[in-house]
C-alpha cells in the first residue's frame, strides 16, 4: 500500500490537484504493479509565509 505525499506552495487551483493525485496514482501503479486503491496521494499545501529558501520566505519574493 503506497504513500505519496506531495508538499507544494498554495496556489494551485482544484483542477490541478486532481490532475496530479490522478497522474502520480498512475505512475506508482504501473512502476510498482500496485492496485491504483491501495495508493495513497496526500497533498500538503503550505503558505508562502511559512516556506523560505536561501533565508528568505516566499512570501517577501
């Protein structure tokens, strides 16, 4: 039983978290031979205030 978990920037609409939970459960299933109801997609959508690189946040870009 698979678990992906995908940490991404808000600010992605509905329509493109469909697609890649739709898109990720299809690459694990034909590379690991897993049944596409056992993979699990967990999306975890962070604030541009809450992620920096480099020493800056996100959100002061």
């Amino acid at each position: 039983m698979p678990f992906v978990t995908i940490k991404f920037l808000e600010g992605r609409t509905d329509e493109q978290k469909k697609a890649v939970v739709q898109d990720v459960t299809e690459a694990v299933s034909k590379n690991l031979g897993a049944p596409k109801e056992n993979i699990h997609v967990i999306l975890e959508e962070m604030k541009k205030t809450d992620y920096g690189v480099g020493g800056v946040r996100k959100s002061d870009i």
